[in-house]
C-alpha cells in the first residue's frame, strides 16, 4: 500500500501542505523505477541544467555585465498541472524516435505501459483524479513516484 502524507509549504504565508504520495513498496514501483533509468536521457537537452557545480562554473566563465539580468522561472502547481496524456504521448514519440528504446514491443503497449506505471494505484486502490476542463489524467498520481519529476521535465522540455 502506498503511504499518503503531507509537507508544510514553510515558504507560504498562509498554512498549507504539499501531499507526497510514497509509492516506494507499491507493486508497480520497480516498474516506474525502470522505467525512469531508461527514459531519463529524454528529459533534458542542451539548455538543461544537471549539474549546480558546472553551470556556475559557466556564468562565472560568462563574464556577466551589471546591467544584465539573470532570470529563473518557476512554474506553479506544475506537478499538478501536467497533462499526463499528452506527456505520455510525447516520451513515447521521443522513446521510439530512430529506435531509441530498443524494445520489441509496440508504441500503443508503451503507452500502456507507462500510463499504467504512473496511474494504476490511484485508480485502482483510491480514487482517479481528473482535470477539471478536459477530462484528463493530470499529474498528481505520480508525486512521490521516481517518473514525477521526469514527466515535469519531458512537458516543460516540449
């Protein structure tokens, strides 16, 4: 069984909590997990930045002027407001792409697969949550699963 549980959003002036849903001893976890090493060289590109150390490095080697501005953006609610199908639907174009993947099976079965891997406790054991204006998985099921923050990566990259 999964174990739902909640962080404090100590940054917020108002009194609020994140739920974390942890999937870690959940039959499907291994899967997710796998699904994660392998998929993982598909949520960056050359604007991606995975290592603190080196893109400091490269500002510092920039030569930053005074008036120039460095500018970070921060999405809000993302986890919650990625369309899950539409995300599938791009890992799994970028996944079969030239053969990428490497696996004898078909592009509908990886979206099964991967749709499975990220939805399936939820809809099984607890409840299935849906996107108000379409109807569409969002991303909430995944907090906690290892293909969360890939699944943010690969729509914010798109």
């Amino acid at each position: 069984m999964a174990h739902l549980y909640g962080l404090p959003k100590t940054h917020k002036e108002q009194l609020s909590v994140r739920p974390i849903l942890s999937a870690t001893s959940t039959y499907n976890y291994a899967l997710a997990k796998w699904l994660e090493e392998k998929l993982k060289p598909l949520s960056y590109n050359k604007y991606s930045i995975l290592d603190v150390f080196k893109f400091a490095e490269e500002i510092r080697a920039k030569g930053i002027n005074e008036d120039d501005i460095l500018v970070s953006y921060d999405v809000t609610s993302l986890f919650t407001n990625v369309p899950l199908d539409e995300t599938i639907g791009i890992l799994v174009q970028k996944a079969f792409k030239n053969n990428w993947f490497n696996l004898n099976i078909t592009l509908t079965s990886a979206d099964k697969i991967l749709e499975f891997s990220l939805t399936s406790l939820l809809k099984i054991n607890f409840y299935s949550l849906k996107e108000r204006s379409t109807s569409s998985l969002t991303a909430l099921p995944c907090m906690g699963s290892p293909l969360g923050p890939l699944m943010a990566n690969v729509f914010m990259l798109h």
